[in-house]
C-alpha cells in the first residue's frame, strides 16, 4: 500500500533523482531499515562514487545539477531545524517548477516521517 503513495517520476525529477532524494534523507536521518529499503536496486541506476556521494563520502560533483538540487534539497529537509533560506529558494525555482518542488518535497518528507516512525517505535530492530 505505501508503494502506491511513492512519486515515480515528474518533469525533470526521474526515477534515478527520486531515488537519490530517498536514499540521500534515509542516509541523512541514519536510519539502518530507510536504508536498506530505499537503497535497494541501487546498483541499477547508479555507481559506487554515485552511492558514496549520496551517503556524503564523495562531492557531488558527477551528478547533474537537477540531481545535486534534488540530494542538496534532501539534505537540507532532514536537518533539524530546516536549513531554507532565500537563495535555495531562488535557486529551486530557477530549475524546478512548483510541481516538481512539491514532489521533491513529498517525497522527502515521506522518506523522513516514515524513518522518525520507525526510530521512534525503535521497529524492526537493527
């Protein structure tokens, strides 16, 4: 059933960023079943450096920009407190229209509020 909630692919946001978007805040919260889950199939869609670069090991330096907006924008939605000031704004909406904004959105916070579930029922065990 939460599959059908997932975000597959909007404008410029493929399957591969949504993914990143995924991993990167399942990375980002340090959450071991987020991980595993989002990560899984990664191998299909990206390289070693590229997991790497999305756990925060590597730069970002070999994605495309949508790509480094979508991981940057992930990063910053599961910080606490929220890291969005004007600039990330501005630089959002140069790239990304306000549809793919709310799906990058969703999709970050449903990988973040399904991983603060899980960490705060402290289920399924490591």
């Amino acid at each position: 059933m939460l599959e059908s909630l997932i975000a597959h692919s909007d404008g410029r946001l493929t399957e591969r960023t949504l993914k990143l978007v995924r991993m990167a805040v399942s990375f980002a919260v340090s959450c071991p079943f987020c991980v595993g889950m989002n990560s899984e199939g990664w191998e299909k869609v990206m390289s070693t450096e590229e997991r790497e670069a999305v756990q925060g090991l590597r730069s970002l330096d070999g994605f495309d920009p949508v790509e480094r907006l979508a991981i940057e924008y992930a990063r910053r939605a599961s910080a606490t407190p929220l890291r969005f000031d004007e600039e990330f704004g501005e630089r959002l909406r140069e790239v990304l229209t306000e549809r793919e904004i709310v799906v990058l959105a969703t999709t970050a916070a449903q990988v973040n509020y399904w991983a603060r579930v899980i960490q705060a029922l402290g289920c399924p065990p490591e």
